[in-house]
C-alpha cells in the first residue's frame, strides 16, 4: 500500500498543474494568429483554454458540497471540450499546425479524461464535515486519478 502525500491547494492537483500547462501553450501558439482575429478566435481559444484551470480552482474551494464540486468539474469539462472546438479552427483557418493542435489535443483529452474520473468518483476529493478543523478541511491525496 503506497502512502499519499496530503492534498492543500488546487494547484498541488495534477489535472490543474496540466490545464496550466496547457492553457499556456495555447497562449504561446496563438501569438502568431493574425491580428484580424485578437477579439474572435483568438480571445475565445485564451479564454476557454484559462477558464479551464480556473473552474478546477473553484471546484476546489466548493468541494464542501458534492453537487456543486461536481458542477464546477463538469463546467471545466465543458471549457476543455470548448478550447477543441476552437483549436480544431486554428488548424483550419491555417493558424496552427496540425502537429502542434494534436499535441495539445492529446492534453486537454487527457485533461477532460481527469475532470471525467474526478466527477464520477467525487467522494474522495470532497471534504468531510464531520471533522471540520482547519486542517481536516484542506488535505486530500496529491495525485490526480489517471486513465
């Protein structure tokens, strides 16, 4: 039985550590996208690819109540599937290659696969009322489910 290091803040989870990363490279890409498109396509694929860690931070910080931890999951689930969408016509306006929109495909996949096992399997990531010190309130294992 391996031991778990104790979960405080959102950004010790890995599902949030990759959505950064991620929502990140979207940044980087889309520096090159042409100017005609700052308030479309390229604000929208920003915008959605940073919502996505953001609704993981407030999932976090709403896991008191199980409904609504699994919303904020759901919603950045959603967020993640939306950055697809809009990176899908990155590639077809001619913005980004096809290489760089499957490397980042294949990591909001597994992003979304993450917020999927969290949301289906949410008891162990919520807090536990029962014990409600301040310790007890904040420490829960430190990996993220894979795949």
């Amino acid at each position: 039985m391996s031991i778990m290091k104790l979960i405080k803040y959102h950004w010790e989870l890995d599902v949030y550590k990759l959505a950064v990363e991620a929502a990140m490279k979207v940044f980087e890409l889309t520096k090159t996208f042409l100017v005609e498109e700052r308030y479309s396509l390229t604000d929208q694929v920003r915008r959605s690819s940073r919502s996505t860690s953001a609704q993981i931070a407030e999932a976090w910080r709403r896991r008191k109540y199980e409904g609504v931890f699994v919303n904020k999951l759901n919603e950045s689930e959603g967020e993640a599937a939306e950055t697809l969408g809009w990176l899908e016509y990155g590639v077809k306006c001619g913005y980004l290659s096809r290489s760089s929109a499957k490397e980042l495909h294949n990591m909001y996949d597994l992003i979304i696969g993450k917020l999927v096992i969290m949301g289906n399997n949410p008891a162990r990531w919520l807090m536990d009322k029962s014990k409600a010190s301040p310790d007890s309130l904040t420490h829960f294992p430190t990996h993220s489910p894979t795949r």
